[in-house]
C-alpha cells in the first residue's frame, strides 16, 4: 500500500519492482481457447508471484497456486538465482511454469523442489503436490500427455512419473565430469541467444533432445565479496571474447538406454540457438545452429533414430545473422515458419520444406514490416510482433490462408499468445503507464483460422500500483538525417520560456536495446528526474531494434563513435525543437551499454557532455562476452583495433569533466574489473571520479533500498555537477 506521507518515486519504484508487480504475463492459452494460465502477484508492492487461471467464457480468474501456502519462506538456490539473472526476473515465487499439451497439468520449481498442479479440477481448487524430486532441482517441465516430468538436478537430467512417482535420470555426467551438465542452457545461450532452456521433449513423451554442456574448456573468473572477506571467492565460468566457449553438443535421451549424440559439423558450427520438436512432425525435430563468427546460421532435421541430420536452410550474412525469437515453427498444415532479410526488412517465411531449402520461399510479409518475434502459430494462423513504418510501435500481427491482419489495436507496444482461436494482447500505450491484457475470441468455428472478427471477450485484472509521478508526456520525434528517434521530456511544471533547463541524456543506446517506444511506462525515470528540473532526452542511435537489418548492422567493427555521433545528433535536434534546453549544462547517465555510452560521451565529447554518470559500464570489449562481442567487433586476434577503437580505457586519460561510475561488485555479467581498470587508468592520469561500489549487487539490482538510494545518489550527483540546487530534496 502506498503511504503518500512518506513515499517517493525512487522508493516506489523499487517496491513495485519498476512496477512490474501485480501485472499478469508468462501466459498459457489451453488448445481449446477455453483455459489462459498465468502468473502474477497478488498485488503492485508484493514480490510473491503466483500461478493463475482465467475461465475465457466466464472471465473469472482462479488461484492455483501460492508460494505463502505452499512453502513459505523458502529461498531459490544458486543455481535458480543464476537462471533469474539471465532472464532479468527480479520476482519471487513461481517466476516460471511449464505444461503439458492440453494446459491440464503444470509443472513449476519453488526453492529448488519441484511441483505439479492439476489445472483440470474445474471450479474447485487445484491439486498441487511437492513431486519429491532430488534437490536443488531446476527447470521442471511435463511431456506432452501430461505422464511424466523432467528436471535437472547435480547436472543430470531426470524423469519422474507421475502415477509411481519414480524417478530416473535418462541422461547423467560421468564421474569425473563435474562440469558437465544435461538439460541446462550455458551462460552465452542464456544471456545473448535468448535460449534459457537445455532440454525438449518428444511429442509422444518417449525420448528428450537434450544440450551436453561441457563447461571444463571456459576460463575461470572469480568474483569476491569484499565486503566479507571471511567468505570465499564464487568461482565462475565466463567465456570472455577470443576465447573458449563451453563444449555443447545434443543427445537424443530416453529411459533405460544410454544418450545417443546427435551428429553436426560441431566444429564449423558451435553454437547451439535453439531446437523445435512438435507434434506437427514429430519424426523430424529441427534445431539451429550457428557459425562462431555468426556469419552462417542453419536449419537442420534431426533423424530421431540414428542422431543424423540433415540441412532444411542456410541463411548468411557478410556481418552477422540475426537470431530472431520463435523460430524455427511449423504450422498445422506441415509449413515451416521462419524469417529473412529481403527488401531492407526483416519478412516473415511461411513455407514447405523444399521451398525453404532450395531458396524458393517467398516473403508473406510486405518490406514496409519488419517483423521481430514469432510470437507462436495456431493452426495454420502465425502470431507474430512486427513494427509498421515506425519503429517506436509494435503491433501483433496474423498470418493465415494467404491473408495478413493486425490483431492489436491502435498504437502501443503489444505482444500476445494464440492457442484455440483465443489470443490474449497486452498492450502499453503512452496514455496510461498501465498495460491492458485483453482476451480476444472469434467464432468457434473459425478458431485457428486467423479469420477477421474477433471480439474483445474477457480483460485480466491488473493490480500494479499507480506511480507517484505526474504521467510522463514526451514528445517523440526523429531527429537528424538519420532520423534518429528521440523522446523529449520536460518537468511539468515547466512554461515555455520561463527558465533554461539542464538536459540530461538518459540512452541505453546498443544493440538489442530499444528505449524510445510508444509506451509510457518505459519513460517513468526518465520523467522523474525531469520532475527535478531537468530536460531529459532519450535517443535510439544505430544499431537499435526496429528499423531493419540494415540499420542494425551500422555498428559492425564500432560500438563506440555510432553511438556518441547519434547522442549528440538527437542532442542537437532537442534543442532546436526546443529552446528552452541549456546546452552549456548536459549531463549523461545510463547503465550496461548505456552505461559504457555515458563514459564514452564524457571522455570523447567534453564539449558536448558536461557529467556522467556510468552505470556497470563495458569499459574494454575484451573483457567481455563471446558471443555478442564476437558478433560485432570480432575475434580480437584478428580484429583488434575494431575492440581498441570501441574501448573506453585508451581514452580516459583525457577526461576533464566529472564521472560518478557505479557497478556490483557481484555482477557475472559485466564484471567490476570493468570499472576498477577504468578507474586505475584515470588514477593513474591524475583525473578526478567518483566510484560507488554495491556490495552483494549483481548486473540486476533488485535490492529496495540498493535501487532507490542509487536513484538519489545520481540525481545529486547530477544536481552538484550541472548546478540544479532543488535536485537534492527530490521525491
């Protein structure tokens, strides 16, 4: 509950977890489009999330499951804290479900067991029961039928049947293979390929196609606590650029006989992005593979008898090939569903087989689309996201019999799920920092069909609480030549003429990252240090989603001058849009890349940016990640002076304006050797900076007060070094 006595934004904000809590996602649509499971707290300020039902005909949502009930007090594990970082879950509770084919039974994990529920008792409460798994157990999932449940527990993955209750490990490590694990996802395919899951079942529930991880080949890092010295330092394994990544291959797993490897060209192609096996042809499941370099991706069909496989598809790319999210899929009627860049977009392929291979497969999508994620197919119907003409909106889409509609209505961001004809749209807007998810239904008889008129017939409660803020109301538009999109926001209480305003940029700015959208609660911080008499701009410079291949790879070999040439362009644009912004005060802040962007602008472009404040900045791109360095600058042995050019640290020795830099000092993504090399450099060249280390704080910072002090501490920091005196006494 809000005290509006004492509460403040920053304090809010991280209460409600950015206000993320009580808002119904992770959604489940049953075959028949009569059942949606969900997950959401019970309310905006409690971190507990809970497993629902919504009833599509009556609309009446009923309670599944509830961590307070069924294990209260109990903590995940490591290894489940490991897997919400990846996925930047900051909730409790149930965070993840997985389900049968027909959404009859679920399987979730809480505090390292593993639980069924029995989502087929009508009305009445559902039976949930603790499934006795080994412990810590991770990523529980049922087969098809609903029979059996897998997990993966000590690096090996296990079967439980339901009836017995016995439990099996179908695929296990060898005695001396510690590091190896069956049924997990490894750290690049987790945090840059968008795969966090290492196993798949059969559509029958007889075998699983499960990831071998062999981590034994990355290096070791170790993060410490300072702060504790008493404690030992948790060694990791992080595949820094140019070096080894962990050994993933692919076995075929079923009960009482040993794993079968599945064969590829390992070698040529390491990288494993995903895998489909569906029901649709259950005899050839399909799985993706990618080239070190990224320059090659293929599609190949595994034969589940003997492990061979075969090429359905080759895409390349002289830079890279984009992994989109949702493919490889198949429709009902056996056509295969992918993606490719053709006319200056990303299109959308719904195609047999042999069309795919051979290079045949037309487009169904227009070039003026540039479609960015399958969302998932119903029948023959495929949902997919997709922006029309402006990048800063995205619809969801239906592809179906040859016929192309929007299903989301008027601008926003949406995204949604179809199964039975039933689809479920969230969408946010910039009239209401609140999403509304909505449950569409068309004729029974149409269902699957992607067949026009479909009405709104139930609504899911959202129970997120208001922010303390004044809404925020940019004004968005493209700036420069590039047509770089940017969002200007302004206190309200300012009048046009009445006083010069400090800017703050506040970018993200990278690849992979898209801040300027048609949504009103992506802007809530930007709006309250707008609140504290600063004019805050947000731009998207190249390399940013949304606006097609072409512009996506403008950044291949330089992350660094793209990014501060756009900054400084939407800057620019800003100010001539609006007079009252002082140019002479401008001050940048931003976290990860967007933290590397503000320690960039501030030491290449004094004349430009007057303060920065560098958020868990990369600060040299050697130190960080394979797969998503590689993809844009390189192999370093190769491409080195693409990683001198975009490192922060040759630079630093120039800096001549105020730098307040943050970072964890338990962040296994951007480590903080980042900001200590960074800092030793500018010690070393006598450049005054500021350092705040956060003691027990990893990449994500979800602990309240961590999140609302580092909010206050950048807003006077940012007040002390571009003169705004009220900037101390914010709420």
């Amino acid at each position: 509950m809000i005290d509006l006595v004492t509460d403040t934004f920053p304090r809010q904000q991280a209460r409600t977890q950015r206000f993320t809590l009580g808002v119904p996602r992770s959604f489940q649509v049953s075959p028949d489009g009569d059942r949606v499971a969900f997950l959401r707290s019970r309310g905006g300020a409690d971190p507990v999330t809970c497993l629902w039902v919504l009833d599509v005909a009556s609309g009446e949502e009923r309670l599944i499951a509830d961590p307070a009930e069924i294990s209260p007090g109990r903590e995940a594990d490591p290894e489940e804290k490991a897997r919400r970082e990846r996925s930047r879950e900051r909730a409790s509770g149930i965070v993840s479900f997985a389900a049968d084919a027909g959404l009859r039974t679920v399987a979730f994990g809480l505090g390292g067991r593993v639980y069924a529920a029995d989502l087929a008792a009508g009305t009445g409460p559902a039976r949930v029961r603790d499934l006795g798994a080994l412990t810590p157990a991770a990523d529980p999932r049922p087969d098809p039928a609903g029979r059996l449940v897998a997990y993966v527990h000590a690096g090996a993955l296990r079967v439980i049947d339901l009836a017995s209750g016995q439990d099996t490990a179908v695929a296990a490590p060898g005695q001396d293979e510690e590091e190896v694990t069956f049924g997990l996802a490894e750290f690049v395919a987790a945090e840059e390929m968008g795969r966090h899951r290492g196993y798949w079942w059969a559509p029958d529930g007889t075998a699983l196609l499960a990831a071998r991880v062999d981590e034994r080949p990355v290096r070791r890092w170790y993060i410490a606590d300072p702060a504790n010295p008493g404690r030992p330092a948790a060694g990791v394994r992080y595949p820094v650029a140019g070096t080894p990544n962990a050994d993933v291959s692919l076995v075929l797993a079923r009960a009482g006989r040993p794993p079968a490897p599945v064969a590829w060209d390992r070698a040529a192609f390491p990288y494993l992005v995903t895998v489909c096996w569906d029901g649709v042809a259950p005899e050839t499941p399909l799985i993706v593979v990618q080239t070190r370099d990224q320059r090659e991706m293929r599609v190949l069909a595994v034969d589940p008898a003997t492990g061979a496989t075969s090429v359905v598809r080759v895409d390349t790319d002289p830079h890279w090939v984009e992994i989109v999210p949702g493919v490889p899929a198949r429709t009902a009627g056996g056509r295969n569903v992918w993606t490719a860049d053709a006319g200056g977009a990303r299109r959308l392929l719904v195609a047999t087989a042999a069309d795919l291979a051979a290079g045949a497969a037309k487009p169904v999508t227009p070039a003026t689309l540039q479609v960015r994620e399958i969302l998932g197919v119903d029948g023959d119907t495929v949902l997919f996201a997709a922006s029309e003409a402006e990048p800063t909106e995205i619809g969801v889409w239906a592809y179906g019999e040859g016929r192309l509609e929007q299903v989301s209505d008027g601008p926003g961001v949406s995204t949604g799920q179809r199964a039975g004809g039933t689809t479920v749209i969230t969408t946010r807007n910039l009239e209401s920092a609140e999403p509304t998810v909505r449950v569409l239904r068309g004729p029974r008889a149409e269902a699957g069909s992607g067949t026009p008129g479909e009405t709104e017939v139930a609504r899911f409660a959202v129970v997120a609480e208001r922010p303390l803020l004044p809404e925020p109301r940019p004004d968005i538009f493209a700036a420069g030549e590039r047509g770089i999109r940017t969002a200007l926001l302004l206190p309200s209480w300012h009048r046009p003429g009445s006083a010069r305003l400090p800017v703050l940029m506040d970018p993200y700015g990278g690849p992979h990252g898209q801040q300027v959208l048609a949504s009103q609660a992506i802007f809530l911080t930007s709006q309250w240090f707008a609140e504290q008499g600063f004019a805050v701009v947000v731009a998207d410079g190249r390399g940013t989603p949304g606006r097609g291949p072409a512009w996506e790879r403008t950044v291949a070999g330089d992350l660094a001058r793209p990014a501060v040439e756009d900054q400084v362009e939407a800057l620019r644009a800003a100010a001539a849009r609006c007079a009252d912004l002082d140019l002479g005060r401008v001050g940048i802040r931003g976290w990860s890349f967007g933290g590397y962007l503000a320690a960039l602008a501030v030491v290449r472009r004094p004349d430009v940016f007057h303060a920065a404040v560098s958020g868990a900045p990369v600060t040299d791109w050697r130190m960080y990640d394979t797969h998503a360095t590689e993809r844009y600058l390189g192999h370093p042995d190769t491409d080195g002076d693409h990683y001198d050019a975009s490192s922060v640290l040759d630079d630093a020795r120039e800096l001549s304006r105020p730098l307040l830099l943050i970072h964890g000092l338990a962040d296994d993504n951007v480590a903080v050797a980042h900001t200590l090399r960074l800092s030793s450099v500018l010690l070393a060249a006598g450049r005054p900076h500021s350092v705040l280390p956060l003691s027990g704080i990893t990449h994500m910072p979800v602990d309240e007060q961590v999140a609302e002090n580092m909010l206050l501490l950048q807003l006077g920091f940012l007040g002390r070094t571009l003169g705004v005196p009220a900037a101390g006494s914010a709420r």
